[in-house]
C-alpha cells in the first residue's frame, strides 16, 4: 500500500469515528456493551482522540 492511500484510509476511519461519536453525544444516543451502560463523557474523549489521530493522518498526507 502507497503511504498517501495508508494517510487516507486511516482519515476515513478515524473521521467516521468521531462523527459517529459527535452524533451520539448531539443525538443523546444510548450505547451499550453487554450490560455496560457506555457514559457519555467516553464519546467526549473518542471525539477528542479521534479527531486528533484523523487531523494528523490528514496533515501527514499532505507533507508526504
């Protein structure tokens, strides 16, 4: 695999999971893992995390 094909794969991954979370927190989307009850500030924190990892493949891909 090509680095810029990699960078773009790993921004579209990382992208959909932040929206997808941004979406739960927006929407008060419940989650739930077995019996587990996903709290809310988990989806702040994949929001944050994701974004950051998307936001430097982006940037990645545009130095390479």
């Amino acid at each position: 695999m090509r680095r810029n094909t990699y960078f773009v794969a790993v921004f579209l991954i990382f992208i959909t999971v932040t929206v997808l979370h941004f979406l739960r927190i927006l929407w008060d989307w419940p989650a739930r893992i077995g019996t587990w009850d996903v709290p809310m500030w988990l989806s702040w924190l994949a929001v944050l995390l994701a974004g950051a990892l998307a936001y430097q493949s982006y940037r990645l891909r545009k130095m390479g």
